[in-house]
C-alpha cells in the first residue's frame, strides 16, 4: 500500500473516530457533567494513555524550548476548539453543530492563501461560496426557525481554532512521534481546561460518581480523542493539511447519524441540502486543483442545481 493510500485510509478512520464526540459528550450531560469536566476528564484519561503507550516504546518525554512553545499553542487550540464545540451542543443539536464545524477545511485554505502564499483559484471562491449556502440553509431551518446565534458562533470559532491547529502541525516540522506529539497538546490542553474552570465558577470541575460517566468519559478519551489525534498528525503528514481536511467529510456525517439514530434530532431536507452543499465545497478545494474548465462549468451547474432544490 502506498504512503497515499495509508494516508487516506487513516484519515477516513481518524474523521469516523472524531465523529463520534457527541455520543460520549451528550451522554455525560444527560448525566448531569457539565462541559468543562467532560473534557478535562476526555483530555486526562487519553494523556494517561498516551503516557503508558510512550513507557512501552521507550520514548524519551524531552523536548526542546522551541518544541515547548509550539506544542503549548497547540494544546491551548485545540482546547479552545474543544471547549467550544462542546459548549454549542447546549444551544443546537449535535448534528448541525458538527456540520457546521466542518467548514474548517475552507479557514484551512483560506488561511493557506492569506499567510502562507498558496494562490487562491476560482474553486476556492466557488468553495467559499458553496460553504456559505450550506450555512445559511442550516441557519434558517424549517418553518423560518433560526438557530441560537450563540451556538453559531461558539461552533465558528471552534472551526477557526480547529483549523489554526491543522496549520501550525502542518507548518511547525516538530521532530517527534504522532505519539509524543498528541500526548503534550494534550496534557497542555488539560492544563487551559484547569485554569479556564478555575475562571469560571459555573463550570467547576465535577467528580464522576458512576461506573457509567467513567465509561463514556473513557470512551471519549479513547476514540474521538487518541485514535482520531494520532491518525490525524499522521495523515497530515502524509498528505498535507488540505486533503486531510476533506478526509474529515465523515465527522459531521457520523455526528448527524449519532443524533438522528441515539438522541432523536430531526432531519429534514433542508438540513440533507445544507450539508451537502457543505460537503461539496470542502471536497471541491482538493478536487479543484485538477479541474480544468469544462469540468468546473459542469460542477457550477450542479450547483445550480441544488440551490434549485431548497
């Protein structure tokens, strides 16, 4: 199997397993855990993991000054992503929330564009654009209902933020193992969640008093937070942070699955066609580099097409 090939593969499963943060999340909060414990248990228990797993291999834990400085950004962006995203589900459903995360891929290639000199196309405004109509269908549901502006925004910035982290991995040729490396965003990840919680009275940090919260915080720790942080610092450097950020199509389809099937959101046309057009827009920014014209013209007139179909 080609390096590619590894890459995409692990990148399907890595998108999958990152999916699947609202089944562990809305159990925990059904359960009556508030956000900032069940991620400073999600990012604890997985850094244990991490810890034992770099024991067995020997690895050494030292880093350099520059390595520290990175690796704290990382942790502090992924947790504001986290903390975010989580805090959304409170005011919309899992499912529209995880979806309209994915607009990250198109902060990933803008943000390309604007710092780092890649040429914005045609299919990248087309992309943009695309990704625009399926926010505006998901904002405006069913009967001219609107989704809570604040969860909107708590859901952007956890895009921006997630986005931010795929670059500086991409950018920052850290020498480590994908091991080594998600063990430290982690563990800098936990300690923004201990010192957000100390700032937030509201939010304390809860003891987990059942076998069950232990069992999904331990989920959540494992899946959507080790295996999925792993593959996707592998994939990235596999295949770069635009193709693994199209890879990661499955996330919002796996969360709209899990609130459909497990916690009784709706899912309506509407909502099938704003992610759709989201998914489109995201694919179409890898896509689009092998396009030529006639191929483009015959994806703009699918667009039509679904705008049509609202």
């Amino acid at each position: 199997m080609s390096e590619k090939s590894k890459g995409t593969l692990c990148g399907i499963v890595a998108a999958v397993s990152y999916g699947m943060n609202p089944l562990g999340a809305l159990s925990l909060y059904r359960a009556g855990v508030n956000t900032n414990s069940v991620l400073f248990y999600r990012y604890a228990l997985a850094a244990v993991l991490l810890a034992a797993l770099l024991l067995v291999q020997k690895t050494s834990l030292r880093i350099t000054r520059r390595e520290f400085s990175v690796l704290g950004l990382l942790g502090v962006m992924f947790a504001v992503s986290s903390l975010t995203l989580f805090m959304s589900f409170h005011y919309m459903d899992a499912g529209i929330a995880s979806t309209l995360l994915f607009v990250y891929p198109v902060m990933v290639a803008v943000i390309m564009a604007i710092f780092f000199r890649e040429r914005i196309s045609l299919v990248t405004v087309l992309s943009i654009s695309l990704a625009l109509c399926g926010i505006a269908l998901l904002y405006r549901g069913e009967g001219g209902a609107v989704l809570n502006t604040a969860g909107v925004v708590l859901v952007m910035a956890s895009s921006l933020s997630y986005a931010l982290y795929i670059v500086v991995v991409n950018r920052a040729s850290l020498d480590m193992s994908s091991v080594k490396l998600t063990f430290y965003v982690l563990l800098f990840g936990v300690a923004a969640i201990v010192l957000y919680s100390l700032c937030c009275p509201d939010q304390p940090l809860q003891l987990l008093s059942t076998p069950s919260m232990w069992a999904w915080a331990a989920m959540l720790a494992l899946i959507p937070t080790v295996v999925s942080l792993v593959l996707m610092t592998v994939v990235v450097h596999a295949i770069g942070s635009t193709p693994t950020a199209v890879m990661g199509a499955l996330e919002p389809l796996t969360a709209v699955v899990i609130g459909v099937t497990i916690f009784g959101e709706l899912f309506t046309a509407r909502l099938a066609a704003g992610i759709g057009l989201i998914l489109l827009a995201v694919t179409l920014i890898v896509a689009g580099k092998s396009l030529h014209p006639g191929r483009l013209a015959a994806i703009i007139g699918h667009r039509g097409f679904l705008r049509h179909s609202r």
